[in-house]
C-alpha cells in the first residue's frame, strides 16, 4: 500500500512539473503576436501611401497563421517592404514588449511638380529629393513645365544631387522654383514656371495676364526682388494693361513690351 501511494505521489509529481513546464513553455517562449499598429505621419488625411494596401501587406508579410510565435514573425521582411515604399521618408517596425507589431511611416511632403519635355513628371521636397507620381492622389502645387531634360522617376524615389541629374535642366529648374516659393510675393502670385526653348524661364501669374520672363537661371533671387518692386508699383496702374511682357533678365532695368496695335 505504502508503495502504491509512494508511485502514485511520484507520478502525480512528474505529471505537475510537466503540466507546469508546457504552460510555461507557451505562456513565455509561444506567444502569438496580438496585433498590427501601423501609423502613418503626414500633413493631409489623404495622400500618396494607401493606410489600407500597406497594412494588408504586413499582415500577409507577418504570415500569422503559419508564424504562431512572436520569434517567428519576419520583422525584417516587414522593414524591406517599407524600403520599397518611394513615398515614404522615414519607415521604422518593432515588436513591444506586449508583442504588438508597432509600424511608423513618415509620409513625403512635395512643395512642386515638375514635368518634363516628353510630358513626365515629379514631385520635390524642399529638399530636392524626388518622388514618382501618384495616380490616386494629386496635391495642390506649384508647376514647373516647358522644354527641362531629365529622367522621371517612376517606382523609387532619388535626389536631384544624384549623378544621373547632374548634367539635366532638374537642378537649376528646382533652385528657380524654391526661389519663387521662397519670395514672400511670388510664392503667392505664381501659378507655375516654364522653360522656354531657350532655356529661359518664364512666369504664369495669378493676378496679371501677361508674359513675365525671368531669363535665365543666374541671380534669380534679385529678378524675383525686382519682380516684386515693380509689381507693387504698378499697383492698380491703368497703363499695365498696356504691356503684354515684362522682362526682368537685365541687369538694373525692367523691359516692358507694349501690346501690338492693330
């Protein structure tokens, strides 16, 4: 009897520290992960990065059904994705402490659109870094048009310091139009910048109708001063209406083109 109870404390023993060990084991080493928490940073509700398309993507990535532990979970592969987004400036995942996948996306803040001769575009930061075009989102910004050379960027983003924009019209047309947003009165007043033929630069405003030519791309800071001056000069002024082009590409002088009698 003694040694029936003896074997029968032993196994019930056996049975409690392999009960334990197996809830340990899942309670501490299988932890599934809880959930996907994905933040996307940007200016507008909507914009170029699709909240919905990404956050499908990292679950299918995560693969939760298969990958049942946290340990499994390709962090990795979620941070490759989000390298892939050309859109995004800065891209971060990590798992916490309460095994919750936590996603950070920093969406791009373009200040310009810029087409080029064969009709591509691109969008720059304030920074010159740039973007492919989005279809399903179009923001409100400043064009850049006419005869620039340059290749558009289409699934990646790049940088207007990148070799293969060295030699192309991208950089000078990108420092010209920071100079126009730049200038506290053209940044209000112009609607877009073109590249004529002759690689002058030319304005389309708001307020005149009219041809505002700029010149080429040297002291373009000094034209927009001077662009500014006259302007607000000719202020409700009759005889502005008599002009059909103002040319400030010469040095300490305003050209105006009177309109052709017919």
């Amino acid at each position: 009897m003694k040694k029936f109870l003896k074997i029968s404390v032993w196994v019930l023993t056996v049975g409690a520290i392999v009960t334990g060990w197996v809830f340990t084991h899942k309670e501490h080493i299988e932890h599934p992960l809880k959930d996907v928490m994905l933040t996307l940073d940007r200016e507008n509700e909507t914009g170029f990065i699709s909240y919905s398309e990404v956050y499908h993507d990292i679950v299918n990535i995560c693969d939760t059904i298969n990958n049942t532990d946290v340990t499994m979970i390709p962090v990795d592969s979620v941070r490759n994705y989000l390298n892939t987004i050309p859109w995004a400036t800065f891209t971060e995942a990590n798992i916490s402490l309460d095994e919750i996948l936590v996603v950070n996306i920093v969406e791009c803040q373009p200040v310009m659109r810029i087409y080029n001769k064969l009709g591509k575009s691109v969008y720059l930061d304030a920074d010159g870094n740039i973007y492919p075009i989005n279809n399903q989102y179009v923001p409100h910004l400043i064009i850049g048009s006419g005869y620039a050379d340059f290749p558009a960027v289409t699934k990646t983003s790049s940088s207007i310091y990148d070799e293969k924009y060295k030699d192309t019209d991208l950089p000078e047309f990108f420092s010209v139009m920071m100079s126009v947003l730049n200038n506290s009165y053209t940044n209000c007043c112009v609607k877009q910048v073109y590249l004529a033929k002759n690689k002058n630069y030319e304005l389309a405003m708001n307020n005149v109708d009219l041809d505002v030519i700029l010149g080429d791309g040297e002291n373009t800071d000094l034209k927009l001063h001077n662009l500014q001056c006259f302007f607000e000069q000719m202020q409700g002024n009759p005889d502005l209406g008599n002009y059909c082009k103002i040319n400030f590409n010469f040095e300490n002088q305003v050209v105006c083109t009177k309109n052709t009698v017919k």
